[in-house]
C-alpha cells in the first residue's frame, strides 16, 4: 500500500502495467549490462578470429562467469554481423578402386575410455592460386586432438606415411592401438602397412561408400576449411603450411572449445581424462542375431527350445590398446542347447 492506493491501483491511474512498474524498482540497470555482455561478444569473436558461432561463443561466456541464453548471444551476433563462416560443398578425394587388402571395420565396435587407443586418418585438398595442395592428417578419436599431419602437392603414399610417422613420434603408442582410415590407396599401400605392424598398430577400414565411419576426421576439415582455408588468402605452399601450423598446434589443439568434448579444447580434455578418470584399455562389442532357428522334418523354420537372443553389446574377450588383459570368460558367449545336443549325437 502507498499511502490509501494499493500498487495495482496506482498502475491503473498511471496507465503503466505492473511489470514495467516492477522492473522500475530493480538495481540493475539494462543498458549498462546489455553494452557489457555485447562488449564480452564482441572480444571472444574477434579473439577467435570469427571462427565461433553462436552457441561455442555463448560456451565460452559461460566460462568467463557470464550466464547469458545462447538466443540473446545469436541475436546480438547477428545485429552486429559478427556471425561465423559458413561451410562450403565438400569433395570426395577417396581413390578406393584398387586390389590391394582392406581391413575390417574394428572401430565402429570399440568404446573408448582413454587416449591412444583409436586414431582415425583420412586426407583433403586445399586450393591455392594457382594449385592444389593436399593435407594427411590423424586424430585420437577419444580426444579429437590431431596428433600428427603435413602437407603435400601429390596424393603419393608418402604423404600419409610422412602423418603417421609424426604421430608416432609425437605419442609413441604401446601395441595395440587401432588405426582406423577410409579404403584409400595411400593407407592400404605396402608401406603404410609395414609401418603400422611394425608398432604393433591394428588397421581398421570403413565400410565402402561409407563417410560416417569417418566422421570425426570429416569433422576437423569442415572446421579447418571453414574457419581458416576459407578466410584467409595465401600467397604459397609455404604460408599455407605456417597458417595451419597455426591453427592446429596453437588453436585447435589448445584453445578451440569442442561441443563433443563439453566444450573444452582437446589438450584439456586429455589432462582432465588423465587426472579424472584411471587409464583402462578400450572394449570391442560384437552382436548376435536376435532369434536362432533349426529346421524341422518338413524343412520349415521353427523357434529353437531356448531363450531369445538379444543384441549384445557388452565386451566379449577382446582388449585393446596398451597390451591389457582381456575380459574374464563369463563375458564370452556361451554354446547354444541345440549346438550341445548335436555334439550329443554326433
């Protein structure tokens, strides 16, 4: 009450609504706080070189301390033309019509649970001026880190042979690391082979005609295309070679936000996974059919006198990556009844 008036009566006399009353009466003050977080928009855009959209650059207010809706940010964003890079059509540069030996797809079966146990490879073209140039690179597929990567004007083996051997001597692997790449001529090549047997590393290959089973390598270029090759104009082979030393060694790697990773960058990904969490190998899951038929007298399929089959997930003897132990017996599958009465007879 206000003298003889309640707060309703007064707004009616004043012709204003109680809302706009209430906020009348609030200490914060709009216009200063909304220059403030604009401000904050604008300096995390510019630090990333307009790279960000709206929702890593909503991320990374959040982690300065300023709780702002991601819908507030892509509007002020959008007022001020500040919004990111859009992507540009993707090409196939895959050569997979060859006879040399591909390899069955481990990867899409594995759950990881540390570094070093996948890595997943794949190449792009870059166009410069007046040629292509092509970039090999690897990445851990539990960190996203890229690990190992170089530049070249051909799609000879040894551009792919020259990432790999960069990437083992960056993280020295232990056996039983998985290496995973599409059907390309480059990672199925004599050379490339011998290298990954030699460190006691398992090839993995995806399915044909099938980019999702390469999906985070597809990922990265998208990013690198999008927010570097895309912006920026080079002059040579050698100051496209200093701008992504740039971005992968001192951005990507240690100062992108990653949505995949919670929106931290790769590097810090991996010291809180290493502090967090203890080192365990990866597990591989295979699945069994849903039902399991024999035949009767007549030929016709029936329903065997056991249970259902589901699909399986869990991990069934198999341990990868760092030499581990494998999984205790009771994980494996068991015989069938029906495969136990035909040894019966037998």
């Amino acid at each position: 009450m206000q003298g003889g008036l309640s707060i309703e009566h007064m707004c009616q006399v004043g012709q204003v609504s109680r809302a706009s009353f209430k906020r009348s009466l609030k200490d914060k003050k709009p216009a200063e706080e909304d220059m403030e977080v604009r401000s904050a928009v604008q300096k995390i855009v510019l630090e990333h070189r307009r790279r960000y959209g709206y929702r890593r650059v909503t991320a990374e207010l959040r982690r300065r301390g300023m709780v702002v809706n991601h819908k507030r940010v892509a509007r002020i964003m959008r007022e001020d033309n500040l919004l990111g890079m859009q992507p540009r059509a993707f090409e196939v540069t895959t050569d997979s019509e060859h006879e040399l030996k591909v390899y069955l797809n481990i990867a899409s079966r594995m759950t990881l649970t540390g570094v070093n146990q996948l890595w997943v490879a794949d190449i792009t073209y870059i166009r410069l001026r007046s040629e292509f140039v092509y970039l090999a690179v690897i990445l851990d597929g539990y960190s996203r880190k890229v690990v190992g990567w170089t530049l070249g004007r051909t799609l000879a083996a040894h551009l792919a042979v020259t990432a790999l051997q960069g990437a083992i001597q960056e993280r020295k692997p232990l056996p039983g690391l998985v290496h995973h790449s599409d059907r390309g001529l480059q990672y199925a090549s004599g050379e490339y082979v011998r290298i990954l047997d030699q460190h006691q590393i398992i090839p993995s290959m995806s399915r044909p005609g099938n980019p999702y089973d390469n999906a985070s390598c597809e990922s990265f270029f998208r990013t690198l295309k999008r927010e570097e090759i895309y912006a920026t104009q080079y002059r040579d082979l050698d100051d496209l070679r200093a701008n992504i030393e740039e971005f992968i060694e001192r951005y990507y790697n240690r100062c992108r936000l990653h949505s995949s990773l919670g929106y931290r960058p790769p590097e810090e990904f991996e010291q809180a996974a290493r502090t967090e969490t203890p080192s365990l190998a990866a597990t591989m899951s295979f699945f069994r059919h849903e039902k399991i038929y024999q035949s009767d007298v007549n030929g016709k399929p029936t329903r065997a006198d056991f249970p259902d089959h589901c699909l399986d997930e869990s991990s069934v003897g198999y341990s990868l990556a760092g030499g581990s132990s494998p999984e205790p017996a009771s994980a494996s599958p068991t015989r069938t009844t029906f495969q136990d009465q035909r040894l019966k007879k037998e």
